[in-house]
C-alpha cells in the first residue's frame, strides 16, 4: 500500500494521510485501531454475525480488506487523487452504513464512487449521485441539510439509513459477483440489525433492488412469489417469517424499488427531481413519518 503525505481534512483541518488509518479521529469513522480485520470472506461471516451493534458492525465494515481487487483499487485511487480533489486526503477503505441507528428508512444501493464515498468516508457524499439523494432526502424531510460534501459537515439522518451492497468502490463501478457475494454478510446483519426499527426500504437501481429481496430474506423476511420484479416505483411487501422478540415483534415492510440516481439516468431524464422524491416520500410515509 502507498501511503500518501498527510493532507488537511477539508472541514477540520486535520492532517491525515490516505488511506485513513482507523481510530485517527476521521469524522464519523467508527472503527480504532483494533477493530478486527475481516482478510478473507470466512472473516466477513464470523465478524458480521457477531457484531452486537450497529457501531461495532460499521467499524468492521470499515476496516475490511476481504476482497484483494477491490482493496487494491480503493487505495490506488487514494492514493493517486483526482486533480480537482489533489488537496484533500482519501478514506481509501470500505464505507460503512451511514445515518440513523434506529432507521424507519433504509435505503440499498451499489458501492460508493471511486472519487466520492471512497475519498469522504460518507456513502453517497461527494459526487453527483449523492448530491442528487441528499438533495431528494431533505427534500422529503429525511435529511438535515440538503448537500452532502464532507464527512463532519452537519448532514444527518435521523430517521434514515444509507447502506451499499458492496462497501469498496469498484473498477468502473462493477463489483464482481464473487465480491458482491463477499461483502453480503455485512448487509445481511446490517439488515437484522435495523430490523427492530425499520419500516420501508427504497432500492436504487436493480442491483440494489436484487441485495436488498436476497438480505431481507436471509435478514428473516419473506419474499413473495414469484420474485418481484424491480422498477421505479414497483412495491412489494416483505413480511417476518418469524417473530421478534416481545420487545421488537416483527414488522411487514415496505420495499419500493427507483432508478439510480447515477448520471446516466440524471442527465438522460429518466430520472427526475420529482420522480426520485415521490418515492422517497412514498417510503418515509409508509414508514409513519410525517
Ligand atoms: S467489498 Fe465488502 S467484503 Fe470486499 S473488501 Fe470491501 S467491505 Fe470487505
């Protein structure tokens, strides 16, 4: 690994190198350094399932290196910057889930940006895409501010969860499945987790629609038959097969699939302001939120 000269972090100033070793104060980096570090997929399954919490689960997310192309390519990028970005640090590792501990909304998508999620440490801040979904959040009154730029910028979430289905950014946004597959065992348990608060789940994109049906249903969940299939606005309800414990009985919950706010569907019109935000809106009221 190439570790860079330190560089000030663009809200508190802060000199870090990149990647960003855990435990260095990183704004909202949940992990020190001794988290355990997930080397190789087994070591995905054995931490994820004995996370206890949220935070105990994101900072091993945060520190994982399961998947040697993708690792190698996150701290390839950290480490050679973008022009427009050449005075900032890069995160450099995987991007947890991010937002509330106690979600009514969770929202699935891909992986974070090459140049975004993996040099701010926030998935979906920093580039178009998320500019676009915070912009719809906070629209719909999900989110604090409307822009999320840096991680220690004053966005939250209070009522919602972002989480990606692979956490590292992958070359040319496509993980492989075996790195998909990988990285599943951190969404699954991410999923059980929220379970005692979660109500309805938007997906963006197929691949988010496709890693959602799969973790709910290993999370505990039934998924109707046939499979349903994924579209903007398309709903399905995903009932507990089992009962939660008397404090956390189960919940149906509502999954409602939109395109991904990625700049090909932005840019084309296939996906508007509007379009976005109306499931949005669809989601954060069927999860009782006014
Ligand atoms: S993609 Fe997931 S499993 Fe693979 S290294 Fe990143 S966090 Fe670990």
């Amino acid at each position: 690994m190439t570790v860079k000269p330190a560089l000030p972090h663009p809200v508190t100033g802060a000199a870090y190198p990149s990647p960003v070793p855990p435990g260095t104060h990183w704004p909202d980096d949940p992990a020190t350094a001794r988290t355990p570090v997930a080397e190789q997929a087994e070591d995905v399954v054995s931490l994820a399932v004995s996370a206890s919490d949220l935070h105990q689960l994101t900072a091993r997310q945060s520190v994982c290196r399961a998947c040697p192309r993708l690792v190698a390519w996150r701290e390839q990028v950290a480490g050679e910057r973008r022009r427009a970005f050449a005075d900032q640090p890069y995160w450099g590792r995987p991007v947890p889930g991010w937002g509330s501990d106690a979600p009514k909304v969770l929202i699935v998508g891909l992986a974070p940006a090459a140049h975004g999620g993996n040099r701010t440490g926030r998935i979906f801040t920093g580039d178009r895409s998320g500019d676009w979904l915070f912009a719809a959040l906070h629209e719909v009154g999900l989110a604090a501010t409307p822009t999320s730029t840096s991680a220690g910028d004053g966005q939250g979430l209070p009522q919602a969860r972002v989480v990606a289905a692979v956490r590292c950014a992958p070359p040319d946004n496509k993980p492989l499945p075996s790195e998909r597959d990988a990285c599943f065992p951190w969404l699954v348990r991410e999923v059980e987790l929220c379970r005692p608060s979660v109500r309805s789940v938007v997906a963006l994109g197929m691949y988010g629609w496709n890693a959602a049906l799969r973790a709910f249903a290993e999370a505990g969940y039934s998924v109707p038959r046939p499979r349903p299939k994924f579209g903007h606005g398309a709903e399905t309800v995903l009932a507990p097969r089992t009962a939660g414990p008397p404090e956390h009985p189960g919940q149906e919950v509502l999954l409602v699939g939109s395109y991904h706010p990625s700049q090909q569907n932005t840019f084309t019109g296939k996906l508007t302001h509007g379009m976005l935000e109306a499931v949005l809106d669809r989601a954060k009221t069927y999860a009782g939120l006014e």
